[in-house]
C-alpha cells in the first residue's frame, strides 16, 4: 500500500515538474492549467510539456520556449522569438524582429510585421508570413506555405517537388489548394 501511494506521489511530482517557466533571474511564472504568460520581462524561457499555453509579451532581450505536444504558442512586441515544438503545435509571432520556429507533424506558423521569420516544419503543416522582410520555411514533408507582403519568400522542399501556386501560395509534396 505505501509502495502504491509513493509510486503516485512521484508521478504527480514529475508531472508537476514538466510544466516549468522561469525567466533568467530565476522567478518563476505561474504555469497553472499548462499557462505560462512572461510579460514586461528582460528575458523569457519557458520549458512546458504536453497541452501548454505560452505567451511572450514586450521583453527586452528573447523568449526561448520548449514544449511537447499541442502547444500554442503567441509572442509579440520583442526582439526575438524561439520555439521547439513537437506535434500538433500553433505559433505565432508578431511585431518581432526574429522569430525561429521548429515544429514537427502538423505545425501551424504564423509570422507578421517582423524583420526575419525561419520555420522548419515536419509533415502535413502550414506556414504563413505576412508584412516580413524575409520568409525562410524548410519542410521536411506535406506543407502549405502563403507568403504576404514579403520580402523574401524562401521555401526548402526536403521531400517532394515545391509548387508555386500563384498569389503566394507555395506547396511542397502536394497538389495546389484549389479555389
């Protein structure tokens, strides 16, 4: 019996731990319900697991965020964005001047009104840039990317032909969308 009620605590301790943010003075942000916000902070770095809300609000230096699985992700008013997601992940960047984003499997990327925007999307993902100098997407896979307004649009194909679709659509591995 002790033995089964230690075995829960311990779960519920790293459970617990999985679901972190702390900023570089060592505060700690308060992560309940999978939340982590840093607003008005010199720097940002949150470390979240599975189904986590992190947002990133007028910081000074960068927001640096980990996360597992279905994650959103917003950060806006800052110098520099930067996530590390694993599947079924929504981002977005905006009023930034870089924001470098890594998804897996169905990633959703949204950057605007920044200076850089770098995405490396895994499969069945969609990227769009909007009012960015530069536009840099690799997909490793299926992946729609709409470019607006930008500069640069820059899309890497590691599997599969890329397709430009007109009006700033581009496809990597799949048929155009259709009207």
């Amino acid at each position: 019996m002790l033995g089964a009620v230690l075995r829960t605590l311990t779960l519920l301790t790293v459970a617990a731990m999985s679901v972190a943010c702390s900023d570089d003075d060592g505060s700690s942000f308060d992560c309940s319900g999978g939340e982590c916000m840093c607003i008005d902070r010199s720097r940002c770095d949150l470390d979240c697991g599975d189904q986590c809300t992190a947002e990133c609000q007028s910081f000074e230096i960068d927001c640096d965020v980990d996360c597992d699985d279905n994650c959103e992700f917003r950060c806006e008013s800052g110098p520099r964005c930067e996530l590390d997601c694993d599947d079924d992940c929504v981002a977005e960047c905006r009023s930034v001047s870089q924001c470098l984003v890594e998804t897996d499997e169905r990633g959703d990327y949204t950057c605007v009104s920044a200076s850089d925007c770098t995405v490396e999307l895994g499969d069945d993902s969609v990227a769009r840039c909007e009012s960015v100098g530069n536009c840099n997407v690799t997909c490793e896979g299926r992946c729609t990317t709409t470019c607006v307004s930008v500069g640069n649009c820059n899309i890497t194909c590691e599997q599969g032909n890329r397709t430009d679709c007109g009006d700033g659509v581009l496809v990597c591995g799949i048929d155009c969308p259709t009207p």
